[in-house]
C-alpha cells in the first residue's frame, strides 16, 4: 500500500500537468483567433456588448485591489496576525491584474493600438484616467513586492539555491541584509502602501464608475456602485488569500491555522457587508418601483439567470461559506476554512457574470425588439466556444502562475521578524 501511495502522487501531478497544459495551448489558440479573425467568434453581439471576458476582467481586478489592500494592513498598518500572507497578497494583487489585463484588452479589440490611450488621452473620459492609474497600480505592486522579497531572495542566493540566475535577477544586484537595508525595506514597503491604497480604491472603483456612468443601463446607475465594487473586491481578494494559505503556506500547523482563521474572519465581516450591499442594490429599485432597473434586476431575480443567482451567487458564495467560517466544528479546521475561501471566490465570479450580463438583457424601448431579424440583434448571450476557451486558458495561466510562485519564489516569512525597526531575518 505505501508503494501505491507513493506512486501515485507522481502520476496523478503528472496528468494533472498535461491537463492544464491542454487547456493551456487551447486558450491561447483562442486567443491567437480573436486576434486574427476579430469578434466575430464572440457570443457577443449589437445589444449585448460586454459578455464573459469583462465580467471576469472585473472578477481579476477584484481578486488584485482586495489582495493588496490587505496588504496593506500589514505593511502600512502593522497587523501583525497577517503578517506571514504579505508576499502571498503582492504576489496575488499582480497576478491577477495580468490576468485582468489579458481579458479587457482582448475585448476592446486592436490590443496593438493600447498605446493611443496615452498619445491621445481624453481629460474628459474616466476610462482614460482609469488606465493611467492601472499603470501606476502595476508599477506600486512590482517594486513593492520586490522590497517585500528582497531579504528572502539575498538568503537564498547565500545558501547557493537553484535557479541562482533567477535569484540573482530578482536581487538586482542588491545583497545587503543588515538593519539598516531591511529597515529602508520596512519604510519603502509603507510608503508604497501608502500610495497604493488610493490608487487600488481608485481603479477598482473607478471601473465600477464606467458601469455606474453607462445610463443607457439603468441596472448599473448608481452612487454606491463604485463602493460596492471596493467591498466586494475586499471580500473575493481576501477569499482567495485564505485559499491560497490553506492550500500552499508553508508553516507550521498552529501558525497556519491561527493565520488562516484571522484571514477568514477578515473575510467574513467583509463578505456580510457585501451581500448588505447586495440587497440594497435590489431592493431600492424594487420598493421604489424604477420600472428600467426593476426589468433587468427581475432577470437576475426571476428569469433566466435566477438560478445561477440564487444557488450560485447567494447559496454556495455567501450563506454556505458564512456557515463554515462561524460554526465552531468547522472554523478552527484549515481545509474548511480553505473551501470557504473557494466558495466564496466562486460565488463572486457569479456576481460578476450576473452584474455584467442581465443589466444588458432588457431592451433599450419595446419597438428595438424585432426590428433587425438577425442573431447579432437578440436581446441574449451565451458565452461561444472561443469566450470559454480564452477564459479557460486565462485561468490555466492564473494556476501556472500558483504553481510557478510557490515553487521559486521565497514567500514564507517568519512571524513578526517584518517590523520596518530592520530586525534580522531568521
């Protein structure tokens, strides 16, 4: 029995590798597609303009701004409990705003043409103002996540680790561990969280400005969009943090437990303000009976997308995790914590799809519906073969990234050694 065991681990990482790296090759085929043969294998169309791939560019950023605002809360605020889910947060926060990244500039068509956002930049368009905070937000999470690793990676140049060209290069050429560069690290990591709170609140909520300015779309009008996207990115970052720590933090049993129930709870408190948001949202429109908001809420509700809501959004993203994270049984256990954690990051992307897609399902007057007979005119969407395809092999990439990061990046820190004062590491 124990040779079996040890066999098997080995083949079934070994399928598991040729799977994702299948779904991998078939994403980017479908990527290379949209670029060569444009939008027409999108299940987009004429009326329903934004379909999978920006609900999950918003679902991305989400995972990034709320990942990074947490860590904030070690870097610029000193909770220490957290201290240890530092470089896991940075490592998150850039990961997934790649990934957001890939999405929103595949959708907008003509990626090559990115750089006319900056040579012909409108002062009056908060899109354009979004990408010149998206660039700085990149920028802020790249050199604080180098400060954040910098002491690990010295160490690991010193013991002679593999691969020493990628250590070295991650070093810059910087060796020194004495106080003083470690305490320069601690203060750089606060000034660039210092920065990097408002400029996360201001991407993150300045998308949820776009949806809230689209008037056309009553269902997304309104003043508490941009803040119900901050709090909802605060609840999914925080979600797939504690995932991430349940499932890959090295350390010891009652260090990940402890660090993993603080991440949980943080969660928690977040997640219920979120779904408080969430009923007000549907409940204003419908008390006050705003008849256009009222239509597209009632598909979410009611219709077509009332199940992938209420089961989905609702059930397995909110209640089921709630449950888990307070009942005493399961909230000092880590792998329950951890599926929490999955619950949640699944229930959020729902809530992206159904904020993204419904809200366009309501025809802008009654004589539009039937008055171009063609599919590209349908008041419907279904994501097609290439949307699943592109978001497959985006979150093939998102789990090479875990992999890859875990295995050659030095994320562990030990506990309360981090103190911009520059102790030294143990």
């Amino acid at each position: 029995m124990h040779d079996k065991n040890t066999l098997a681990s080995p083949v079934s990482r070994a399928i598991g590798y040729i799977l994702l790296t299948a779904i991998t090759v078939a994403g980017f085929w479908a990527f290379g597609d949209k670029l060569v043969e444009g939008p027409i294998n999108e299940g987009t169309n004429q009326n329903v303009t934004w379909g999978l791939w920006v609900a999950l560019y918003v679902f991305f950023l989400g995972l990034s701004a709320g990942s990074f605002l947490i860590s904030t809360l070690i870097y610029v605020f000193k909770v220490k409990q957290l201290e240890e889910s530092g470089p896991t947060a940075l490592v998150q926060a850039l990961g997934c705003l790649i990934l957001g990244g890939m999405l929103i500039v595949l959708d907008a068509g003509h990626p090559e043409r990115i750089y006319y956002v900056v040579l012909h930049f409108n002062p009056t368009s908060a899109m354009a103002y979004l990408g010149v905070f998206y660039n700085l937000y990149i920028a802020v999470v790249v050199v604080e996540l180098y400060f954040a690793l910098r002491p690990r990676i010295i160490e690991k140049i010193q013991s002679g680790d593999q691969p020493a060209w990628l250590y070295r290069f991650l070093s810059l050429g910087s060796r020194r561990l004495d106080a003083a560069s470690l305490a320069r690290d601690g203060k750089w990591l606060m000034i660039l969280g210092i920065i990097g709170i408002p400029t996360a609140c201001i991407v993150h909520g300045g998308v949820g400005t776009i949806f809230a300015l689209s008037k056309a779309r009553a269902s997304w009008v309104g003043p508490l969009f941009p803040f119900l996207f901050i709090v909802t990115a605060l609840a999914s970052g925080g979600a797939l943090l504690t995932l991430l720590i349940a499932a890959f933090g090295k350390m010891p049993g009652e260090r990940k437990l402890a660090l993993v129930g603080s991440l949980a709870q943080l969660t928690m408190g977040v997640l219920i303000l979120h779904a408080v948001l969430i009923f007000l949202e549907l409940f204003v429109p419908s008390y006050s009976g705003t008849l256009a908001q009222v239509a597209g809420d009632d598909i979410k509700l009611y219709g077509s997308y009332s199940t992938f809501f209420w089961c989905v959004e609702v059930g397995l993203g909110i209640v089921i995790p709630l449950l888990l994270m307070a009942l005493p049984a399961t909230r000092k256990r880590v792998g329950w914590l951890g599926l929490a954690g999955f619950l949640i990051v699944v229930g959020m992307l729902a809530e992206r799809i159904d904020m993204v897609v419904p809200a366009q399902l309501t025809p802008f007057f009654a004589a539009s519906v039937g008055a171009y007979n063609h599919f590209r005119y349908l008041y419907t969407y279904f994501p097609s073969t290439s949307d699943i395809l592109v978001a497959l092999g985006v979150f093939a990439l998102g789990i090479w990234m875990i992999v890859l990061a875990g295995k050659y990046l030095p994320l562990e820190v030990s506990p309360h050694k981090s103190a911009p004062e520059g102790g030294a590491l143990s």
